[in-house]
C-alpha cells in the first residue's frame, strides 16, 4: 500500500514538471486566437501564398496592393544617371544575356577596347537621338 502511494506521488510530480516544461516550450501548439491574429497580419501584408504551383506571395502578385518601402532617391539627377548609363553601354558593362548574366564586353570583347575613341563608337542610339532633342531646344 505504501509503495502504491508513493508511486502515485512520484507519477503526479512527474506530470507536473513535464507539463511546466512542456508550457514553457516555444513549439507548444498555439491558441485559436493566436492563429487568427497571425492569419489577418498575413491578410495584411500580404504574405500569404497565393499561387500553389510557383508559391508567389499575394504581395508578389500585386505589390499595388500592400505597403511597401519607397526606394530612397540616389541623390543623381536624371542627366548624371543617362551618363552614367552611356558609360556603361560604351565600356560593355550592360548584361546582354538575362539568363547567364553575360555583358555585351563578355560575348564580344574585341569590340570594346579602353580608349576614349572606342567610347565615342559605342553609344546608346536612344541616348543619342535624347541628345540631339536637347541640343535642338
């Protein structure tokens, strides 16, 4: 009878510690009201998944829809970038293949060379036909 007892006190002191540890455990399952506030911040922000097959979030589908950061402005004005972007054309940096990431100076490398003529060859036909509307003006 003793020792009957004494089993049953060692059994419920084990229930109980392992239920205390067991609550205090981060993987313990959540409560109905958990679940539905982390459900409308995901409805918020649009981080629920959408598309089963490709796994697109709705915030990737619509970025419209749901907030998102403003980039910053670089602090370059418009004429500074078009620069920037002929130079880049003209030395060859440009990636020509979006799939490989390959530049134009990659594919064809004899048709950039590092001197100020070779730049004056290849320039931007856009860039140059926006030119020429500036100069015009």
């Amino acid at each position: 009878m003793k020792s009957a007892r004494l089993s049953l006190i060692a059994l419920a002191l084990g229930t109980a510690c392992t239920s205390m540890a067991f609550a205090a455990d981060a993987s313990a399952p959540k409560t109905r009201d958990q679940v539905r506030a982390e459900l409308a911040e995901a409805q918020r922000n649009g981080s629920l998944i959408a598309d089963g097959q490709t796994g697109a979030t709705y915030r990737e589908l619509n970025p419209g829809r749901y907030n998102t950061t403003m980039p910053t402005p670089s602090g370059k004005t418009r004429m500074q970038v078009q620069a920037e972007l002929q130079q880049a054309w003209a030395r060859g940096e440009l990636v020509a293949d979006g799939q490989t990431g390959a530049t134009y100076r990659d594919l064809a490398p004899h048709r950039y060379g590092t001197t100020e003529s070779s730049m004056a060859q290849h320039t931007m036909p856009a860039m140059a036909m926006g030119e020429q509307a500036t100069q015009r003006q």
